[in-house]
C-alpha cells in the first residue's frame, strides 16, 4: 500500500497510542480482582494505569485543538456523537447487570475498592457528565476521567479564543493545585477530591497538549511539555512511565511515515481503545463474579467485549447519529 502523509500518520499513531494506554489502564484494574501481585507479572500497574490516563488526557487536549483548527461550528455535535453511543450504552450495561443480578448490590475487590449499586440521582447525573462533582456509577467507574475530557471539551471553543499566555496562566494554575494537593500519594489525594476539585488538578495534563498543538513548532514548545512533567517528576508528583511514553511519541509522531495498511490497522486499535477503555471495568468484574476470573479467559474477554461494542454500538451509533445531527 502506498505511503501516508504525515497528517495521516500521525493520527494512527496517536491511535495506537491510545490503544496502549488503554491496555495499560486495563492490566492495571486487572490486578485488583486477583489480589497482590506476588509474581511481579503487572508491577505497579495500578499506577501505571494512572498515568495513562494522564496521558489519555495530553492527547485529548491535542486532538480537541486540531478539531477545532477546522472550525468551531459543528463542533458540539460532533463530540456527542463520538462519546455517547458507547458511553451510554456502558451505562445501560452496567444497569442491566445489577437488574438480573450477575452483579450484587455491594461487592469488594481484593485490592481497593468497595462497589455498590447505583441511585438514580447517580445515574442521572452520570448521563449529563458530572462524575467528578456527583460521584461516578462504579460498575462504569473508568467514566471518572471521561467526565473531566467532557467538560474541557464543552469550554474549548472558549479555550480556543485565548491567548497562548492565558492558556498557560490556567495550566500553570492547574499544575500549582496538583503539586500542592497531589504529590506524594497522588492515588489517595486524586481519588479523595470531591466536587470538581479532581478535575482542577489534572486540567493541566489537557492543557498540555492543547497548548502543545496551539504553538506548532519552535523550542518553547517542546519545553513547555516536557519542562512541567519533569518538575513534577523531580518533586514526588506521580507522572509515571506511560505519561512519559505519552510525551514522547506525541514529539516524533509528526515526522514518521507510515504505509497505508499500517495506518488502517493503527486507526483501528484507536477506535478499539474507547469501548476497550469504558466496557473492560464490567467486564471484569463479571468474569471474578461468575467464576471466570483466570488471567486468559479474563483478558480475552476484555477484548472479545471491547470488538463486539466497537461494532454493535460505536461504529452504527456514530453513523445513525451523523445522519441526525450533521444532516444539516
């Protein structure tokens, strides 16, 4: 096949990227439902699986910016119709089970977290994105971070009229909260910010790469990514090794060619990471609650879970909802 450009290139690798980090995030939730780790196979993957989002994050804020170099109009809708057929759908799941009791009521991982089952309010609230200030409905508990790309993507039009200064001033503001509040045990202190507080402190990580895209080139660019995560590195602030990785793919991915069938497969694991990234929480937790819970048999049915949405929900969705809303 012939070769891309470098456009094109680009974004299957950030596909793949995304892809990734979100078999990173998936390895590391993996690690709470068989218990402590004592044959090292997936070390530090709780955190790990942090810092991907983080860099989940880094990527959002650089995608965003490119959308809405095209234009701002149009742009609204075009985020509902990439988010809400698979997020709604994982909601509608997670219900289904509790209702026909696959999964209890109230239920605890070996490793941090008790679940319960959610109140109306909860789902409600869910709906409308507003995890981070509400509470998340925790059979869906990866939506958190969701909820927190959401609402930076609702004020990014705004964004989009600021001066780069600005933009730095807010991520700097962002950065200051995380270092303040979030260095040391950043899992205790993230997971205890309540009321929007959580989304503060990691706006920076979005603004990164948002900023990053708004500049184009030149070295102040490239120090503005690195220079903060370095900092925060050297203080004790978790950033983390796929947070890293992050950085440095979203460096070269701008001069790399790729070949046309390299591109679609790369595309593909990035359509594949968002139904990976929502439903594998779920699915989880199904195989430990119907007595499947072995390291294949759990990990294959991530993925076998993750093609069927990408082709029943994501893939239809998008299209049916393109036709009603970008009709006009």
């Amino acid at each position: 096949m012939a070769v891309s450009d470098k456009t094109t290139s680009q974004w299957a690798i950030l596909g793949a990227l995304r892809f990734m980090l979100a078999l990173i995030v998936v390895v590391g939730h993996f690690l709470y439902f068989i218990g402590p780790d004592t044959h090292h196979l997936f070390d530090a993957s709780p955190d790990h699986a942090r810092s991907a989002v983080w860099g989940f994050f880094v990527l959002s804020g650089f995608s965003i910016a490119a959308s809405l170099e095209k234009g701002v109009r149009g742009f609204f809708r075009r985020r509902v119709i990439r988010i809400y057929p698979v997020y709604l759908a994982a909601i509608f799941a997670g219900l289904i089970l509790y209702l026909l009791k696959v999964v209890p009521a109230e239920f605890t991982l070996p490793i941090r977290g008790e679940f319960h089952a959610p109140t109306f309010g909860l789902v409600v609230a869910s709906i409308f994105m507003l995890q981070t200030i509400y509470g998340v409905v925790q059979i869906v508990w990866p939506s958190w971070s969701l909820s927190i790309e959401w609402w930076h993507y609702m004020a990014a039009p705004l964004l989009r009229r600021l001066h780069i200064a600005a933009l730095v001033l807010l991520a700097a503001t962002s950065w200051w909260f995380y270092l303040r509040f979030a260095v040391g045990d950043v899992s205790t202190a993230i997971n205890s910010m309540q009321f929007g507080w959580r989304a503060i402190a990691t706006s920076w990580f979005w603004l990164t790469g948002f900023i990053f895209y708004r500049m184009k080139r030149g070295r102040l660019r490239v120090a503005f990514l690195l220079v903060p995560t370095i900092v925060t590195v050297t203080l004790d602030g978790y950033i983390g090794v796929p947070m890293l990785v992050t950085l440095f793919v979203l460096l070269i991915s701008e001069d790399v060619l790729l070949g046309g069938r390299l591109v679609a497969i790369f595309n593909w694991l990035g359509d594949l990471s968002y139904p990976m990234y929502l439903f594998h929480g779920m699915t989880l937790i199904v195989m430990t609650m119907t007595g499947y819970p072995g390291e294949i048999r759990t990990l294959s049915a991530v993925f076998v879970v993750s093609i069927l949405v990408l082709y029943a929900v994501d893939y239809p969705g998008r299209t049916f909802l393109k036709r009603r809303l970008l009709a006009n």
